[in-house]
C-alpha cells in the first residue's frame, strides 16, 4: 500500500531569498517585496538567528574559532544560575574572598579581600560589571578553585552542544586554548533565556553600585534600543570588541553575536544593524504546538481504533516579512500502523516548504499509549487488513 499523504494546512509561499529577492507571488497591481542582501559587518565572524525557530537570518564564519574575552562569562553565569536552581547555593550565602579573587585584573567590582559578599552582589557584579573578581570568587565559591569551576563550565558547554568551544578560565582573559565561535554563543545565550528567564533579567540591568562605586552596564544598546534586553559585552586587545545581544519586538525575538570589531561603538552599530535587518524584514510565527493534536490515524490491532498524533515540540517558523499566506504544508502517514505505540513513538511526519525550499520537517509522534486489543479484535482486524 503506498503511504498515505495528506495535505494538511496552506499559511504562505516563499521563494529562496538571494541578495534581492522578488516574490513570484506578487499579483497584478502589487508592489514587489524585496530582500536586500546582508548588511555589511565589519567584524571578523557573526551571526543573526531567531530565538524562537532557530532559524539563521544573517552570518558569517560563525563556525570560526574565536576569542570571547568576557563573554565567557556568560557561561559562567550559566553554570552559577544552574546551581542556584539545583539548590547547591543560595543568593543570600556569603562568599569569603580570596586573594585571587581580589588580585584579579582587567575589568572588576572590587571587591576586598578577606571580606564576606553575598551570591547576588557577585553575581550582579558579574553580569552587570562584569567583575572578573567577582566571576572567580563565585568560581571558587561553587567548586572549590577556578579550574574546577572551568571543569564545570566545559561539561555544560558540551551539554549545550557547544562542540566548537574550549574554555580555560572563568573570566575570558586571553589564552591560547580559550575559544568559541558565533554559533557556539547563540546556542548559549538561547539557553540562557530559555532555562533561567529569572537570571536572564539580571542582563537588561543598567547599572550597579557597590562598596560606594557605581558601574554601569556596558551593553550601549541597552540605552539606545527599546526591544534590547541583554546580554553581555567583551573586549581583550586580541578578541577585538564583542556583544552578544537580544532584542525581542512582537513575541519575536533575535540574538545577535558580534566577533572582533575595531572599538566599543562599532560592536553596538554593527548589532543595531543585524537587529534591524531581522526584525525589518522577518517575522516569525508558532504553527503548531507541543503535544496537540494535529490528526489521528487508523491503527489496527489495538484496544482503540484511533491513534492521536502531533508534535513533541512547538513549531516556529521565520519568514520573510509579508508572506503568511500561502506555506504548503502536508501530512505524511505511515502506510499500516498496528498496535502496540507507545506515547513519543513517530509514525509519520508534517513537511512545511516554502516555494520550492523546504522550511521544516517534524516527526509525528504518538501523543498517547495504546495497547493491543483483545483476541476477537485482532481476528477482525487481520481480515480486514487482508482487503486492503
């Protein structure tokens, strides 16, 4: 029997965008939508994607291995943010300071050796001021010294799937063997909004004072751009300027990494302008939600006739601005689907394209159980399937 297709859905059609792009949907009296081609970044890699679907918008060697210089420490937070929520420290908890911490150069909270600091006051001073004292007094504070605090840092980045990354401080200070790349940090900025919302609020903070000094935050875009809620900056003389930032206008939201460009206010122009090429032409929008159901199927043989099938995830898609209206979207089924399917087992697919590109493919998945059906049922069944 050959397998059962189904159209299932038509939202848009949209043509693969080269560097200008007219829609061959465009009707008699229309105006053309173009796309322009990627802005020009003065940068030695970068990258531009959608929060939400994951979809690339714009880059460049963002596979590249490159210095991240503080931000790493975006990392760092993310280790600490993951233990406050496993309960292995509290924000109130004291933290004694070590020489170390307090002999730390480059930029800092000052913080005075000897002296007790809370979690949250190290932890503001990381993210806001980003205080390397404070990043390896955290550091040690978690696991005992800055390089088992690193040992940490690497596994999660290897969790994160962050293949291309090696870390071997807490802070981003310079060394051979320290590196990312721009998709690398996407991947880490995306989980740290997704897993610690809370935490992630810290980054849209502008300014922290602390033992009478007050630092401001030095992510520009946070004063210059409304939709910008974070994250964090970098600079070291051989990392060049960096920002890694998020904008987030209409539920959709944009992160933006920015590698090695000249000076602290050609990392902000450059991200102002991959940020505006994304949200000026692109838009995203959910299709399909987690675990609801998108069609059943006959399945033979099982205590239930019907088999409720749909997504293990949400479905994002971005897309070319204007251009919701004409997705084709189908279902594919498998052909003869006989119990017993257990809750998570795919039993087909929904192919999403766009034009002549295909924009998604998803597994559909069985959104329960269903067990064999007794002995009469199955005898029925089998002579029924001998028809088809």
């Amino acid at each position: 029997m050959p397998r059962l297709i189904r159209n299932f859905w038509i939202l848009f059609t949209v043509p693969l965008f080269l560097t200008a792009v007219l829609l061959s949907t465009t009707k008699p009296g229309e105006a053309a939508t173009l796309i322009p081609a990627t802005p020009k970044i003065k940068a030695k890699g970068y990258l531009l994607i959608d929060y939400n679907s994951g979809r690339v918008l714009a880059e460049k060697k963002s596979g590249n291995r490159l210095e991240p210089a503080s931000l790493t420490k975006m990392l760092s937070s993310y280790v600490i943010a993951y233990e406050l929520a496993n309960g292995n420290i509290a924000l109130d908890d004291d933290v004694l300071i070590s020489k170390k911490a307090w002999r730390m150069q480059g930029s800092r909270m000052f913080i005075e050796v000897g002296k007790k600091v809370s979690v949250e006051n190290l932890l503001k001073g990381v993210i806001i001021q980003s205080g390397n004292d404070a990043t390896v007094a955290l550091a040690e504070h978690i696991a005992g010294s800055e390089d088992a605090f690193v040992s940490l840092m690497n596994q999660h980045a290897a969790e994160l799937g962050m293949l291309d990354s090696h870390f071997v401080n807490s802070t981003g200070l310079p060394h051979k063997e320290h590196y990312t790349t721009p998709r690398d940090l996407a991947k880490l900025a995306t989980a740290l909004i997704r897993d610690f919302p809370e935490h992630y609020k810290w980054y849209s903070t502008k300014k922290f004072t602390f033992n009478n000094i007050t630092q401001y935050n030095r992510n520009k875009l946070l004063w210059r751009n409304d939709t910008v809620d974070g994250i964090k900056t970098g600079h070291t003389k051989a990392a060049g300027y960096c920002l890694v930032a998020s904008a987030i206008r209409d539920d959709m939201r944009l992160i933006s990494v920015i590698l090695g460009t000249r000076s602290d206010a050609a990392r902000s122009a450059e991200s102002q302008k991959l940020l505006t090429y994304g949200f000026r032409f692109f838009e995203t929008h959910k299709l399909y939600s987690a675990n609801e159901s998108l069609t059943t199927a006959r399945i033979w043989k099982g205590a239930q006739e019907q088999l409720p099938l749909g997504l293990a995830e949400d479905l994002y898609l971005t897309i070319p601005k204007g251009q919701y209206k004409n997705l084709d979207a189908n279902i594919n089924l498998d052909a003869r689907i006989v119990a017993p399917a257990k809750k998570g087992q795919s039993f087909g697919s929904v192919n999403v394209s766009l034009g002549d590109e295909q924009y998604a493919k998803r597994d559909l998945v069985a959104l329960s159980d269903i067990e064999k059906g007794g002995l009469i049922d199955n005898l029925i069944d089998e002579i029924k399937l001998l028809f088809e």
